[in-house]
C-alpha cells in the first residue's frame, strides 16, 4: 500500500512531507479542505479522531499527531533518527519530544489562543505576549544545541528533529500575521545556518512545487501560493 498523507498546504502535514520527501517514498497527498472545515467531518474523524492535520494512512493503520508519524517513519525506514540501540537515541528522543509537546504547542496556542481561552482580543493579545517570551527562551535553546555538534541536529545527516524544527521556524515567520515582529532568525545564527541549509536539498524543492512555499521556506519565508487548497 503506498502512504496517503492527509494534509492541507502551510499546515503540520508539511513536516511529513518533508520526511517522506527525504526517505524518497511513494506517497499520495490527500487534500484535507480547511476551509470547508474537512478535518472535523465524519469520514476524516474516522482515521484522526481529534480532527487535526495531518494523519498518514499505512499499511498499519492510520497514524496521526506529528512527532509520533515522524517516529514511526524513521523507525519503519531506518532512517532520519540515530538508530534505536544507539548511545544518542535518548538525546535525540528528549528533544523531539520537547519540540512536539511543548514548541509545536505553544504555537498552537499562538495560532488558535480562542480555542483555549476565549475569542476576547485582550486575552488572547496577553497569552500572546506571553508565548512570545517562552518562545524565545525556547529558540535560545535550540540555537545553543545547534552549536554542539551533534550527529542528530543540524548536522550533514538529516534527521526528522532538522525537518520539524526548520518548519516551525517559518511558521514563526509568518503567523498570525499580525503578531510576528517578535521573531528574528537572525538572532539564533545556528538556526539560521539550518534554515537555510535544509531548504537547498531537493527533498525540499518537491515540497516547495507542491505546497507553492517560495524558494527560501525557512530562512526567509512568503506565504503559501498553493495549487490546491489553502492553508486555514
Ligand atoms: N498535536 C498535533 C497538532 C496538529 C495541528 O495543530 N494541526 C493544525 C494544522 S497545522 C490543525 O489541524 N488545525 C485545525 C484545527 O485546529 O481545527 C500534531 O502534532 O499533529
């Protein structure tokens, strides 16, 4: 069975692409319609009952929440990930975990504060504030285990924390629009040097022409121009 990869342009399902792209699979790109709202209807519920983007159908199910599909693709593929046994699987695991449940979350909440306090503009103007913050300390962070020289982050050989960490740096580029002067690549120079590596490699170029990314995606991300779809 090839992979169906449910995903709607700009949005998380870019990051699978991205890893799918890398490990030069066939795949089928399903387009989940945002704005019909066709990640909350009946048949899509049925393979990701929390209604969010995205979720790979495989010959073993369907899986869905990104940091789990980007694991289990490494796993499945041996690939993009220190292997299972080795000595910096734990290091590499804690930090994808971080990025997943803690970075990817918060720009969740950047994106959607309504869907977790209300549509007051004064609120969600305040979690936003303070988002900003925890965001920045957390890019301070990263930049600083960019600088390691670790095998597993920002090195020659991709691993899917590269491809997952690269993509929320655009988002922060770029959304919500009204709320991103907060955000500098420049000032995390290591990311930056990620950035801008990641998106030269060809992998990239099949998601740039299938999602209409623009030809600098990381480092100095544009909107989406997408063929089809949109993305919210
Ligand atoms: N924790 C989820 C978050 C995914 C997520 O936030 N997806 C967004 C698109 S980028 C979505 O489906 N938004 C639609 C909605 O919230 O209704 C994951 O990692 O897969």
């Amino acid at each position: 069975m090839t992979y169906r990869l449910h995903y709607a342009p700009d949005n998380a399902s870019l990051i699978i692409r991205l890893a799918l792209e890398e490990l030069g699979l066939a795949y089928d790109a399903v387009l989940v319609e945002r704005s019909k709202d066709a990640q909350r209807a009946p048949a899509y519920l049925a393979i990701n009952p929390n209604g969010l983007i995205p979720t790979l159908e495989t010959p073993q199910g369907a899986v869905f929440e990104t940091g789990a599909i980007l694991l289990w693709l490494s796993e499945q593929h041996n690939a993009l990930a220190p292997a299972p046994q080795s000595r910096q699987r734990g290091e590499f695991l804690k930090w994808l975990f971080f990025i997943s449940n803690t970075v990817h979350t918060e720009m969740r909440m950047m994106f959607y504060p309504d869907k977790y306090i209300g549509a007051d503009l004064a609120d969600c103007t305040k979690l936003r504030r303070g988002l900003q913050v925890s965001l920045k300390a957390h890019l301070s962070k990263l930049d600083a285990l960019a600088g390691e020289g670790h095998s597993w982050f920002n090195s020659a050989t991709v691993t899917v924390l590269d491809l997952y960490v690269v993509t929320l740096l655009r988002w922060m580029a770029l959304y919500p629009a009204s709320s991103t002067k907060w955000f500098s690549l420049n000032e995390t120079p290591h990311l930056h040097a990620l950035a801008t590596r990641i998106e030269l490699r060809s992998s990239v170029a099949r998601a740039i022409k299938a999602e209409g990314l623009g030809a600098t995606p990381f480092s100095k991300p544009r909107y989406a121009t997408p063929p089809e779809g949109s993305a919210t």
